[in-house]
C-alpha cells in the first residue's frame, strides 16, 4: 500500500461465538496486504481484537483459538448447556414440548437465583490460556477492550495498564459470568455500552475505520405470539440493541456484517462456518474498503458517499433463520 495511505482501524462487535467471524475478517485483510494499524473490540471481538494485536500474526491466531476451543478447560465451562437451554425447541408433539418447558423452567429458576452460571476462576482462565500476562503498551498493534461499569451506568474504554483484566472485563456475560472488579468499578460485556466500538479505534489513531457487526439478528416472529412477559421484554431490548448499534456503526467507513446473525452466542461448535462467513463478508466488502481507502490517500472530504459508506455487506439475519 502506498505510504500516504489513512491509517486503518478494525473494531469488532460482540456476539459470543458468532464473534468466531472475525478471524475470517482479519484472514481476509491479511491476505489482501490491508494492514490494521489500529484494533478495538468489546465482548467476544476484545478478545479476537487482544489475541491479533499481541503477535500481528494470523496463523498464530487461528491456531491459539482452535486450540482453546478444543481445550478441557473450555469444555467444562458448559456454554453448550446454557445455549441449548436457550434455543427454541423445533422438534414437534406434546411429549417433546412438556420436557423442554420443563427444562427451561429448570434453567430460569437457577439463572435467576445465582449472579453466574459460571464461576470467575473458570472464565479467566480459558482467557489467560489465550491471553499472555501483558500490558497495552507492549502489544504490537495498538489496542482497545470496551466494558460497561455497571457500578455508574458507563462505558469504559480501557487502553492501558495490563491487558488480561481488560478482556475479563469487556467480555463477562452478564448471568453468565461474574462482574469483574477492576480500579474501583465492577465490569460487564463492553457491548451493553458500545455494541461495536468505532469511537475508541478512532482514538488510537485510526483515520479509517471498519465496523464489523456480528449482532443477533432481529428476530421477526409477530408480536402476538410472543407468550409472556419476559419474551416481551427481550424483543424491546433487541430493539434496543438494534438502535443502538446502528446508530454507532454510522460513524463507521466501511461496515461489514458477516450473515452470522441467526446462530446462538454459545454456538462454539460452528467456529469453521463463522470464520468462513467473517471471510465472505470481508471479500464482498473489499471493493468498498478500497475506494474508501483511496478517498482517504486522495485528501477527499471527512465524509464517503453514503452509497459508499453503506456498502455494508449483508444485513444481520433474523433470529432463529439460517
């Protein structure tokens, strides 16, 4: 790339596994000779966005994350458990439909009566087996981790001092994992705050900025079949997550949305296919980053054409749909 080109900022969004894309993204870049000069992430991207900026070295992250993937320590955190008590019950006949009301009932009674259903020991430590014990200033690519301070109702974007407690940080679940404690505030998943964070790769640096959304996708079913209560409340916090999250990728250049939106957060065991759409978003994107990025070495206005900024791949896939 020539050497006036803008510097370019990756920032990852959350999603759980559906996060897994974000290695195709970064796959993609790599290969095409796009540097990342700049990388945030909050929830599952702090943690592809941590593991890329320690080493800059692809085959290394892709080896690091099927390796922890595989591990006995990820298996005994049990996400699979908690993503099949969650996901809609498709097998048809009362039988069927009794156990499964049953099963979750089970769930919901000790989700809501425990802070997580996994321990912090267990969490932190499937995050110190991809994450050495360093501090920002010594990663190779400039980094940073969004968490959400549910001690003050903020956003905390964190860039310096160690890095591991970051990540616990930007990625803990909440209900699933615990609250992470760190200076004087108690930190959950950075995408309650900031669902993909453009602001704070901008702030490192960053002239250019790829937003890659791998949010739920807003799942359809009619309002009137939508049973209780509480499935009532998570469609106006989808709505919520939704507004929001388009309203912060429009600061984005370029937006990427691998067609991941229909998978769980817990869905580990389809890390090859997520990594393969992260890779096909990303290529279907490229004629867009490339004019953006020649824009930008032009010395053209702050602002792309719409036409250009939009070109955002496919929209999220609704909920539940392949």
């Amino acid at each position: 790339m020539t050497e006036n080109r803008p510097r370019i900022g990756l920032a990852l969004g959350g999603g759980g596994a559906r996060g897994l894309a974000h290695v195709g993204i970064i796959k993609v870049l790599h290969r095409e000779g796009i540097p990342v000069d700049a990388i945030s992430g909050a929830s599952f991207g702090s943690i592809v966005a941590a593991v890329y900026a320690v080493t800059e070295d692809v085959d290394h992250m892709c080896a690091e994350v099927e390796r922890v993937l595989s591990s006995d320590r990820f298996h005994k955190a049990k996400l699979n458990f908690v993503r099949h008590e969650f996901e809609e019950e498709r097998r048809i006949g009362l039988i069927s439909n009794l156990k499964n009301y049953l099963k979750k009932q089970l769930f919901y009674s000790v989700a809501f009566r425990v802070r997580q259903l996994v321990s912090e020991a267990e969490f932190t430590s499937i995050i110190d087996d991809l994450i050495p014990p360093l501090e920002f200033h010594e990663t190779r690519i400039p980094l940073a981790c969004v968490a959400t301070d549910i001690s003050h109702g903020a956003e905390m974007v964190l860039d310096d001092g160690p890095l591991r407690p970051a990540v616990y940080g930007s990625s803990a679940i909440p209900g699933v994992f615990p609250p992470i404690q760190y200076r004087g505030r108690y930190l959950v998943d950075g995408g309650w705050a900031n669902r993909v964070p453009i602001a704070p790769v901008r702030a490192l640096g960053a002239d250019l900025v790829i937003g890659v959304d791998i949010s739920e996708g807003f799942d359809r079913e009619p309002v009137e079949n939508l049973k209780n209560g509480l499935e009532l409340l998570i469609r106006a916090n989808a709505v919520t997550g939704r507004l929001l999250c388009d309203l912060q990728l429009a600061d984005a250049d370029v937006v990427v949305r691998p067609r991941v939106g229909h998978l769980h957060w817990a869905a580990f065991d389809r890390a090859a296919f997520c990594i393969r759409e992260g890779e096909r978003a990303m290529e279907a994107a490229l004629p867009a980053l490339r004019q953006a990025i020649a824009h930008h070495a032009g010395g053209g206005s702050e602002h792309l054409d719409p036409l250009i900024r939009h070109t955002k791949g496919s929209p999220p896939t609704p909920s539940g749909k392949p």
